[in-house]
C-alpha cells in the first residue's frame, strides 16, 4: 500500500534543488512508493518561495527555472482542495500544510519547520522529519 504525504514547502524546495533525504523523498514519489498530494494554497506558497532572491541563485548557478521546479512538483502530486479550515499554529502556511493532509486522507506531513514537527501527529497524521519518512519507507 503506497504511503499518502503532503510534503512542506521547504522538504519540496530542498528536494527540488539539492541532493540529500528532500531529494530522494521525491524520487520515492516519482517511482510510485508515494502518493504525495497538494492544494492550490501550497503550490502558490511554492511558487512565492522559488521567487525568493537566494533561492532564485540557486536556481541560477543550477541553470534551473522556476516553472520546470513547479511543473515537477505539480506533476507528480494529486491535487486536494480542503474543505476544512484549521487554526492549530501561529503560521498560517503551516495551517494549509495540515488542511491539505486532512483533506487528502495522508498518513504522514514531511515537513523541516518546527511548529509543524512540534505537533508530533494532528488527527492521526504523523508530522516528521526527511530523515524520519526516509526511515519509515526503508522500513516498508
């Protein structure tokens, strides 16, 4: 049974343009071990992240664009659109990251940002690090 996620901006952000757990996570994805899913909320995040200056270098000195880096995450996620608002931590992206897991039925919420990881689950969705869904994929 394949593993349901929504990934955070920044485990999408760090697959998208550097080697390490973030990127092998998307290969999961992309080899079908992952159904990753995705509400337009968090694509627009994404896109306003790939529009940051040290990211857009990065991008630059990696002669990747911006649109390739949304069409990849698009591509390869199922679009949700939650129809449950959730006001559970201060930062209002992170709130979308969980309305988008609730909607999509996923187990797991990969995220880098502490007032996600600090919850620990949220209705039965475990929110972990690369590293931890990493483990727990190996482990399947």
């Amino acid at each position: 049974m394949k593993v349901k996620a929504v990934f955070d901006t920044n485990i999408l952000i760090s697959g998208l343009l550097f080697k390490g757990n973030e990127s092998q996570l998307l290969n999961f994805v992309e080899s079908g071990e992952v159904e990753l899913f995705i509400s337009a909320e968090l694509v627009a995040e994404l896109e306003k992240v790939l529009n940051y200056p040290k990211v857009v270098k990065v991008l630059i000195r990696q002669q990747k664009n911006k649109e390739t880096c949304l069409l990849t995450v698009t591509n390869i996620s199922s679009l949700v659109e939650p129809r449950v608002r959730v006001d559970v931590t201060a930062d209002v992206d992170d709130n979308r990251v969980l309305e988008c897991a609730v909607e999509a039925g996923a187990g797991y919420i990969v995220s880098g940002d502490s007032h996600l990881l600090d919850l620990k689950s949220y209705k039965g969705i475990q929110v972990v690090s690369s590293k931890r869904m990493i483990e727990v994929l190996g482990k399947k």
